[in-house]
C-alpha cells in the first residue's frame, strides 16, 4: 500500500448475531483484540477491517452492507487493505500485522440479506492482529510500515 488512508468508522458487535454499533473510538490490545468486541480475547482475528470502496461497489451491485452491517470493525478509506497480508500498519495508535483476507461467510449473509457472500467476495477485508496496543478513532489514518 502506498500512502495512508482513513479510518471512516468504528463498530463493535457485543455478542454474535447482535446488530453492529457505531462509536468514535476503540482501545486495541496486543493480543487481545478490540476491547468491547465479541471476539475480544480470541486467539485469531484482533481486528477486521474492509474499504469504503468495497461496500460503495456493493451498494451500487445491489448490496448494502454499509452502516456496519458488513460486521467489521473498521471501516477504511484510500487503504488498498489485500496489500497489507503478512504486513505491519499502523491504524492511530496502534501497530497491526495483516494476517489474512477476510472473506465473507454465511453467517453474514444470514444476518443481512441473500447475496452479501458474493457482493464481497474477494473484497471483504482484512483480518489483523495487533501488534501494539493503542486507540483507534475515526479520522485517524491508515499506513503502511
């Protein structure tokens, strides 16, 4: 990735199968993943991330996804994110290491609508790990390390 993008939003999802909330800021812990996440503590995925422009082209196919219902936690802008597997960044604060893409699965299509696998197939985002704890906020930017 060339550059830096932005972070356009923030969501966390409590428990699995919860709708997606939207806040300003998260804090990332090394290891842990984001604090208030149902998948805080797990060992894969700390956090997810998927472009802006992925849910646009989704939306503009027939597939709204936007206003986190494609459930990952960081929403980007400007930030080529399939570039960035096996890749440190920085998001804000924090140091991440991309870990794999993050393909749509069936569960997200049973909590939105029939299509969103192939809507974002290919275009689903970033799985990472964090690396160093720190905040992310929305506006804070994306880049490569």
């Amino acid at each position: 990735m060339d550059g830096t993008g932005l972070v356009e939003s923030i969501h966390l999802a409590p428990d699995s199968g919860e709708d997606t909330e939207p806040t300003d800021s998260v804090e990332a812990l090394a290891g842990e993943g984001v604090r208030g996440d149902r998948h805080f503590g797990e060992e894969n995925a700390d956090v997810t991330l998927v472009e802006a422009e992925a849910l646009d082209a989704a939306a503009e196919e027939g597939t709204d996804l936007r206003d986190g219902e494609h459930r990952r936690n960081l929403t980007t802008r400007d930030a080529a994110l399939n570039h960035l597997v096996g890749e440190r960044f920085r998001v804000g604060e924090v140091v991440c290491e991309g870990v794999e893409l993050c393909e749509p699965c069936g569960h997200l299509e049973s909590l939105t609508e029939e299509g969103a696998v192939s809507a974002l197939l290919h275009r689903g985002g970033l799985c990472a790990d964090v690396v160093e704890s720190g905040r992310i906020e929305v506006g804070d930017e994306v880049e490569p390390l």
